[in-house]
C-alpha cells in the first residue's frame, strides 16, 4: 500500500528554518514493549509515511529502539538518508543542570546512533535528584529549574550542531516569559498535552503571540497509560461527528488538533491506528462540528501533582498548564 503524505510546518523561531511534519509517532509505550516489537512497530511507521518520531531518554530504551530501527531502514532502503527524519528527543529532569546537559545530549545521540536530533526539548519544567525513590517523590526530590542556566546548556547543543532546533515541554506562560527574557535563541516549541478534552486555549495564545509552536501530545488522551483514559476515544461528541462523516473517532481528533494549527506527537504501534492517524489530510471539519467540539468537558490527564507527589511546585506548574 503506497504511504500517506503529511504536511509539514515550518519552525522559524532558530533563526534558521526547520521543516517539521506535522505527525509525528509517539514512542513511550505503556505497557512497555520489547525490542523486536519496537522495532517492527518503527520500520512499520516508516513504511505507512511517518517521518516524525518523538523519543525521549526518560522512555526506557525507545531512543536505542528507534536508532536501530532507522539503521535497518536505511539498510533495507525505506529512506536513503537519515535527514529524510524528523527526530526530537529530550533532556531529562534528573540532568536538568548547565553541565550536565551537553553529557545528556552525547548520550541521546550514542543510543539514536545519531550525529544530530532535529529537535531537543527539555522533558520537565522542574529539576528531579538522581536517586529518585519510589512514588510520591520526597518534595526535595523536586527542585526548580534554573531556567538561565539549564537553557545556555540548551543553546550550546545548538550552537555545535547537536541539535537543529530547541524547545521546551509542559512549559507554563510564566516559565516562558522567564525563559525569552534571557534566551539567545529563543524556544522553537513547547510540547503540551492537548486533545479535544484538554484544549489549552490560553497557553496557545500565548505561544502564538510569542512565535513558539505547540505540539501537542497525548492526542488521544492517551488510553492505556496511567494518565490516561477514554476521554477523547469514548467521547459521545467525538464519536457521532465521526460516525457522520465516515471517519474514526481518532481520526476527529487528530484533525480537530491540526485545524487549531498545532502539530501533534499520537503513539500506535498497530499498523492499521498508526496509517488511520495519518489520514486526516484531505478532509475538514465543519464550523458547527468546531462548535460542539469547543463546548466538550475539560480534563487533563497528565497531572505532575498525580503522578509525581503533590508538593507546591507541582501544583503550581500544574495550574498554569
Ligand atoms: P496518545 O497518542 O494520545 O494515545 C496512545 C494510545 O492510543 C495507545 O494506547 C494507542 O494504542 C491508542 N491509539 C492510537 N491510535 C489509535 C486509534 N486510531 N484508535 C484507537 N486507539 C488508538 O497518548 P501518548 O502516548 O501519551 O502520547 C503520544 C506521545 O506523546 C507519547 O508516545 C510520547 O512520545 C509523547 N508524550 C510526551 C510527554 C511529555 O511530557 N513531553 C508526555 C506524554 C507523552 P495502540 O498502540 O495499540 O494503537
């Protein structure tokens, strides 16, 4: 079957301009998966037209994964160079210091058997120690980011050209002003969770108004995670507006994500999901399916206070996401 075609957007915040598609697969898999079923899962991707992969340090071994899986498809011929790809990768909470940055993006780029990512975000907005214990963390655990510092280390991975491209993830407007009052090179994106049920109106507005492009995760509301849930896939709204247009109920949100002018990381590693999340391209949604889908409940699925213990900085960064 002949693979999908992905529009793609153009990051311009770098001074130089980066094309990103606008799809990218996802690749932290709850539960996780094994080598071989990565992999495959990749290779599978490549094939169907993914050429966006959203990896992370944090995410088990999906950074090794996905290197060995683009060497096999450069060996197998489904792409003829590595720059066809559009990689983003992300520093780690626990390496959240200037020094320890540039030792992070090394180590990111041994496992992606890589030269360069096109994009390396920093993962959390807050610094974790490096013996975490079990959950909830110690509040001492969690520690503010020394944004100045941490984002010189940032610049400099630029700066040698071990990344095309910088940004930020689950970053509030606060955190952002603070950010562009001190950066060189301002942030090209900022990753956030975003879908129909979580839509981050106000946060968009303000990367919008400041040239920094929003990516979204957890498109699906991420079901079978431990954030996750049924929200968006269950969604009685979603699933007529669906049915009435013949799509999937996927499908009515991914598109919905992208007529808002937000790309999208969403994780299938199902050959049928991973080729239907691609195909929201030549079709659009109604102004009045638009309304219904702006009236839908708001939750939020990722919840650092959740997950992580609730201490006041994570509540805090919580409230602004
Ligand atoms: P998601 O993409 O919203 O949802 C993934 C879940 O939806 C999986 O269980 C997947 O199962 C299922 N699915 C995918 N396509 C489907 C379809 N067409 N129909 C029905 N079910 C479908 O959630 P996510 O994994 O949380 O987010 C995507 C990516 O964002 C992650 O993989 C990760 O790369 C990134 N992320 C980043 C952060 C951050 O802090 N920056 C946080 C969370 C996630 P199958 O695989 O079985 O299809």
């Amino acid at each position: 079957m002949a693979s999908l075609k992905v529009s793609s957007v153009k990051l311009g915040s770098c001074g130089d301009e980066i094309t990103m598609p606008v799809i990218g697969m996802g690749t932290s898999s709850h539960p996780p998966v094994d080598r071989q079923t990565a992999k495959a899962a990749i290779l599978e991707a490549i094939k169907v037209g993914y050429r966006h992969f959203d990896t992370a340090f944090a995410y088990g071994n999906s950074e090794q994964h996905l290197g060995e899986a683009i060497a096999d498809a450069l060996r197998l011929g489904l792409i003829e160079s590595r720059d066809e790809l559009f990689i983003t990768t992300k520093l780690w909470a626990s390496f959240a210091e200037r020094d320890l940055v540039l030792p992070a993006i090394n180590t990111s780029l041994r496992n992606l058997q890589m030269e360069y990512v096109d994009m390396y975000i920093i993962h959390w907005p807050f610094k974790l120690g490096r013996e975490m214990t079990g959950m909830p963390l110690d509040e001492d655990q969690v520690q503010p980011l020394d944004i100045k510092s941490v984002w010189e280390g940032m610049e400099e991975c630029k700066k040698l050209g071990l990344a095309r491209g910088i940004g930020v993830s689950n970053f509030t407007s606060k955190m952002l002003e603070e950010l562009l009052s001190i950066a060189k090179i301002p942030p090209a994106v900022n990753h956030v969770e975003m879908s129909p049920a979580w839509q981050v109106k106000k946060l968009r507005e303000f990367c919008k108004a400041k040239g920094i492009h929003v990516t979204a995760y957890s498109p699906l509301g991420a079901s079978g995670t431990s954030w996750g849930d049924d929200r968006v896939l269950g969604s009685q709204v979603l699933q007529q507006i669906a049915k009435a247009k013949g799509k999937t109920t996927a499908q009515i949100s991914l598109r919905w994500v992208y007529e808002q002018g937000v790309s999208m990381v969403a994780k299938s590693y199902n050959k049928e999901r991973m080729r239907q999340n691609l195909d929201i391209f030549d079709w659009s949604l109604t102004e009045e399916e638009l309304q219904k889908m702006s009236r839908l409940p708001q939750i939020k699925g990722f919840v650092f206070a959740s997950l992580l213990g609730q201490h006041d900085l994570l509540l805090q960064i919580d409230a602004g996401l």
